[in-house]
C-alpha cells in the first residue's frame, strides 16, 4: 500500500513540476565583441548544483512516466524485442591474418554483450578466446564490454580494452591465448575505441593513447594525451610522443595523438598522426626501431588519407575540383612534387582506397549513398562491378603483403555481406560466416534517392524509405534525420529496426546536407562555421519538398539530430516552427557559445569556431540553439535527451535549453527531457542501450506526429 501511494505522489509530483516549469536560473552577462549575451543557466554548467541536478531528475521522473504509462510504449517495446528475436547473431569488429585465421565479436540474439572468438583456418574451428562476462565475475568487477582489441602478429596474445556500462573509457589488459592468463595489471585512462585504438609494435610490445586527466570537473580533461608504448614482459612504459615530451614538434593541449604501424615488409616506418575534430591532420614519421620524428604531411596539404608502399607514397588530397589520389617520394616528401594518378569521374567522390600486390583498388561513391569499387594498375582504372549494388561499401582487411582483400557491402535494405575479394582470380567470395539478416519485410521497401533544390538553388542529395503502396495524401508520419558536420556522410545503413515506423505507413529521409561529406570537402565547408546555416535550411528544403509533394504535412512532419546534428534539427524548427509536429535532439550541442568551455570543447572550435574571432563568434551566435529560443512560441512538441557520462557534449548543453524552451513554448505538456545516468555519448556498449534508444525515439514521433 505504501508503495503504491508513493509511486502515486511521485507521478504527481513530476507531472506538475513538469507545468509549472520551476527551473532554477542564475543569470550571467557576458559582453562579447560589443554584444550583451545574457545567459540565464549558467548555473546549469555546475555539475554539482543540488538544485540543478534535482530539477533534471523531476523532468527525467515526468518523462520516463509519460513514456511508460502509454499502452503503445509498450507495444512498441515488445515489437522491438520480437524484431530482435528474429536477428541474427552478431559478427563486428573482424580481423582477418594472412594466414586465414580470422577474429571477430559474436553477440547470440539471448546475450547482452559480445565475446571475442577465433576461427582457425586451417581446421575451420572455432573457439571462444575472451568472455568478458566471465572475467568481470571472476575479478568481481562491472566492466563486462569488449570497446577494443588487438590480436598480437604472432597470435600467442590479445591485447583488450574493457569497459562498463555507460563509460567510453576503457582498461587494456593483455590476455595470454593458449594459457588463458591475464599478463598485466590493468591499464586505465584509454580511450580505444575512439582515439588511438591498439598497435603491436613487436610481439611484446603494444602502443595506445593514454589520458592523464580523464575527470570531466578538471580543466585538464582528455587534454595533452600521450603515445606511449608498453612491454609485457618488464612492464615499462615509455613515451613516444607528447607536448612536454617533444617540444620540436607543434602539439596543441587538445590534440590527440595516434600511432599507424603497418607492420608490413613494404612499409618500413611507424607514423604520429596529430588530430582532433577537424578533418585534416599534420602526420610525422619515424623508423620503428630508433622513435625520431620528422614532419611528414601538414594539415594545410589537405590530406584526407595516405599509403606507404616500398619509397612511394599516395595520398587522397582534396582539391578546388574534389579528390585525387596523389602519387610521391616518401624521401624528403613536399605535396607540390606529387603526380595525379587517379581523378575520378564527375558526380563521384573518393571515399577510400588500399595498396596491395595488385595495386590501388579505391571505393568512389554518388551523393554518398551510391558506391563503385575501381582497380588502377598499369595507369589506368576499370570499375569492378560490386556482387550486389550498395550503397556502403568498406574496406575491411587489406595487406601490401597480398593481392586478396576483404570488403562489405550494404545498404537501406540489405544488411551488411561481407566478401572476399581474390585479386589473382578477380572474383568475390562471400564468407562462409558472414551472417545476413533475414527480414522479408524490406522486399517491399521502396528507397528514392532524389536531388531536389536547396534554398539557394544547390542539389541537395535526399533518401526517402517507405513501404510499398504508400499514398501520397500528406498524412504520412514522416521523419527527417539529419547531422551534417565534421565532413562526415550519412551513408546507407540496414536497420531492422525501423519496421517499426516503416509497418506503420511512415516515411523516413536521409537528407545529404551540407556540412557533410557526401559530395566532397566543397560541401563539408559549405556547413562549417560561417556557413553552417546551409545546414538548417537543406533540412528545411527537404520539410519543404516533403510537404509540396504530399508525402506528409507539417502536422505529420518530424525531425530528429544527435550531437552535432542537434544544431540541425533544433534550428531548422526554431526557424520554421511551422513546417513540423515534433523534433528531437540526442545529445545535441545546443549551446554552442559555451561549448568550447565544456570538456572536450576546444576541439569542437575546430569544426565550428571560437568565441575569439568575431566572425566565428557570430557564427556561434546564429547556430546556438540555446540562445535562439524565442518567448511565448508555439514551438512543435520536443524529446531532448542527454547523458551525464558524455565524454563529447556536456549534458548540461542540452539541459540548459530544454529549460529555456520550458519556459518559452506554448506546448509545455509535449515537452520531454531525459537525462541518462547509463549511457555515455552514444548507445555502443549494450545492445539494451541501442534499443532503448531506438524505443524512446520511435515512440515520441508515434505519437506526437499527427495530432
């Protein structure tokens, strides 16, 4: 009885803390370049404010009730799981040896996470070499993910880096495999998965990135990172490149530092790639044995990627007329002594490329969404045509010591296949145990790639998926995804899970948008900075060209943008309230004056700008979503999500706007915050995370579109 009259009050309480919007603020008033910026939660920036912390967990409360009280919350949530049941087992991250011996994760369709297994070559067998679930339990610890690992060049140890739920930092211990035995004590402060990953450098020796700071309160937080090597057997570590360590080399406090190793016959060097959140990087090398950089390419040769083969080098470059690959010296290397080997064909942008016995084979995709694999030997190229049309293709395991190389293949309705490819013979194989969802479903997907004129007459790329027999009467629920940012291509991807909205008569559209990379770097700078308004307004061309054409109409029209791409979704409303029913931000950088104040925030100035420089400043100014909020707006309803654990955006980026649209909209009642104390940036560590995810999203623009 008491638990019942509690979870009665609780209910209560969240729904009218929710109304009455009680938000606490403290104001601040910054003068910026001669314009007053007043700021009125600044206190949401401390992350220990008893007050602030309260607030969000009262509108979490109110969300996940609203959420979970709605009868079609829980179908929804059992669609889910039985779509789930239906999947196959999971293979990812796949290393494959020159000897045919392949390693791979494997999460069953009745498991929570993935376990590390190997497939011997020779005998075909296959057999388990790391349960994390096993050892979590038998160190009586909680970090039960695999984010990483590396097996050694002769296959006696695996180095892996563990984790826990909701943190992207990991541990790397090293795993002796024929005995089973753990070789070392945990090392902490990495983050593999994203910044640096595993290198062996000999069969007793690993590289990674390593943190000293990784507490998100200091000031210091994931900054001045170090390369550093260490050996098994004596347990040493030492430096191979940092600021403090290598004043000769300019290393910014925010760079990211990351070590390439071949380990090839044909590629005698180790390289330092010195990166962050921007596209081009400035590259060092160094022979393996004697650690002695010296500068290899600058971030201004704008290099987008590059091989090492024998004395010669090859660079994709990015030029006024879109990609090339370059040809050079790696001895006394300069960018203006290199040749153009390969320039592809109007309409189409490098994606990638590798070296082996056979030559160059590269990927070139249409509008991103359209890919073509090409082989150059002899001066000239010639398309391989693909074992399937797809609209991703990625290499996956390639070797200058071999003429094979494996790729996959996928695309809005297929999963990804994977194939090798045998360059002596010129033919694809599928592998054996390369596993293919089966969702009939998607037989009847119809998927328009269209171009359709953006605002300022640019042809926008656009993908539009929905089911077969779809009538165009303007009350279809649509959803518009978007990101747009970092160069970085919305390429086509199989998710099952989307028969959630698709069996329901829903549209989902992937528009191209600007700040991407679908049409080369011309169209990533066309989104970045100053430009970045071209990103909102393509997505208000695609609502635009969606409603004209009576797929939907604005009360059935959404529109949803993690991270970066919470600018898109957020501005493009804040615009054109007009145009939608209901919008959504995951972890959206929605402050974006305050964000290089945040942790990780100097690196995001690299993509987006500085409060230092006036134009940039204004730039800021136009895409924070934050500071663009108007009073007594009938704004379109809204699920804003973050995560306390976010190593990327602070969560009090997002906080801080929901309570500023509180307070604003008219919509009060279709306003919904949560604020994860589990995940981290992304759902990546639990596959109960990712459909959680998926669940919430599905839900909200079920039933808000419409209404």
């Amino acid at each position: 009885m008491n638990k019942i009259f509690f979870c009665i009050l609780l209910s209560t309480f969240t729904i009218f803390s929710q109304q009455n919007n009680n938000a606490p603020s403290q104001v601040a008033t910054d003068t910026i370049f001669d314009k007053i910026i007043v700021d009125e939660y600044r206190n949401f920036e401390n992350t220990k404010d008893e007050k602030v912390l309260q607030w969000l967990d009262e509108q979490t409360a109110y969300t996940l009730n609203h959420f979970n009280n709605n009868p079609l919350f829980k179908q929804t949530q059992n669609e889910l799981e039985l779509l789930n049941s239906r999947a196959k087992t999971q293979i990812s991250s796949i290393y494959r040896f020159l000897n045919g011996n392949s390693y791979f994760l494997k999460k069953a369709v009745n498991e929570k996470v993935s376990k590390l297994y190997c497939i011997n070559n020779k005998t075909k067998a296959q057999y388990l070499v790391f349960d994390p679930e096993a050892f979590a339990k038998a160190q009586q610890n909680d970090k039960v993910f695999i984010a990483d690992y590396k097996v050694s060049p002769d296959e006696t140890k695996v180095a892996i880096a563990i984790t826990n739920i909701g943190n992207e930092f990991s541990e790397i211990i090293i795993l002796d495999i024929k005995n089973n035995k753990i070789l070392n004590k945990p090392i902490t402060n990495t983050w593999t998965k994203e910044i640096g990953g595993i290198v062996w450098l000999t069969a007793n020796e690993i590289v990674f990135t390593y943190f000293p700071d990784i507490d998100k309160t200091s000031k210091n937080y994931i900054k001045n990172s170090e390369l550093i090597c260490y050996n098994i057997e004596t347990k040493e570590k030492r430096i191979l490149a940092s600021k403090n360590n290598n004043p000769e080399i300019v290393i910014e406090d925010i760079d990211f530092l990351r070590f390439i190793y071949n380990n090839s016959k044909f590629d005698d060097f180790v390289y330092l790639k010195i990166s962050g959140a921007s596209t081009y990087k400035d590259f060092y090398y160094s022979t393996k044995n004697s650690i002695s950089w010296k500068k290899l390419i600058s971030k201004d040769d704008k290099v987008y990627d590059f091989k090492v083969f024998k004395d010669s080098i090859y660079l994709i470059v990015d030029t006024d007329k879109g990609r090339v690959i370059k040809k050079g010296s790696i001895i006394d290397f300069k960018i203006e002594n290199t040749k153009t080997i390969i320039k592809p064909a109007a309409g189409l942008t490098l994606d990638s490329f590798i070296i082996n016995q056979k030559g160059i084979y590269y990927i070139c995709t249409k509008n991103g969404i359209e890919a073509k694999l090409y082989h150059y030997n002899n001066d000239k190229s010639i398309e391989i045509p693909l074992p399937k049309k797809s609209g991703r293709a990625v290499f996956r395991n390639a070797y200058l010591d071999s003429s094979n190389f494996w790729i996959s293949l996928a695309g809005w309705t297929q999963s990804s296949t994977i194939y090798n490819y045998l360059g002596k013979e010129g033919k694809f194989v599928k592998e054996t145990w390369s596993i293919t969802e089966d969702f009939p479903e998607f037989n009847d997907v119809v998927v328009e790639e269209l171009e359709i004129k953006t605002t300022d007459g640019e042809l926008l790329p656009v993908s539009i998926i929905y089911k077969k027999g779809l009538k165009k009467h303007g009350k279809n629920k649509t959803v518009i995804n978007v990101y747009g940012s970092y160069g970085i291509s919305i390429k086509p991807f199989f998710n099952y899970n989307s028969l959630i909205l698709l069996n329901r008569g829903a549209v989902i559209v992937y528009p191209h948008i600007r700040g991407g990379g679908e049409k080369g770097a011309n169209w990533h700078r066309a989104g970045q900075k100053e430009n970045k308004p071209n990103s909102w307004k393509d997505a208000i061309a695609t609502a635009e060209f969606l409603i004209k054409n009576k797929y939907t109409s604005p009360n059935y029209l959404g529109i949803t943008g993690d991270s970066a791409g919470g600018i898109v979704s957020c501005r493009a409303v804040q615009e054109r309230p007009d145009l939608f029913g209901a919008f959504e931000a995951g972890v959206g950088a929605l402050n974006m004056l305050r964000s290089e104040f945040a942790p990780n925030g100097g690196n995001s100035t690299k993509e987006f700008g500085t409060i230092k420089k006036e134009n940039e400043f204004k730039a800021l100014y136009e895409m924070d979503a934050y500071h663009n909020i108007k009073p007594n707006t009938n704004y379109p309803a809204c699920y804003i999500s973050a995560s306390i654990n976010d190593a990327r955006v602070a969560y009090w980026e997002p906080a801080k706007f929901f309570a500023k649209f509180l307070k604003s909209t008219t919509n009060k009642q279709n306003a919904f915050l949560e604020i994860s104390k589990e995940k981290g940036h992304i759902a990546t560590n639990s596959s109960q995370q990712i459909d959680d995810s998926w669940l919430k999203s599905y839900f909200f623009f079920l039933t808000q579109l419409g209404k």
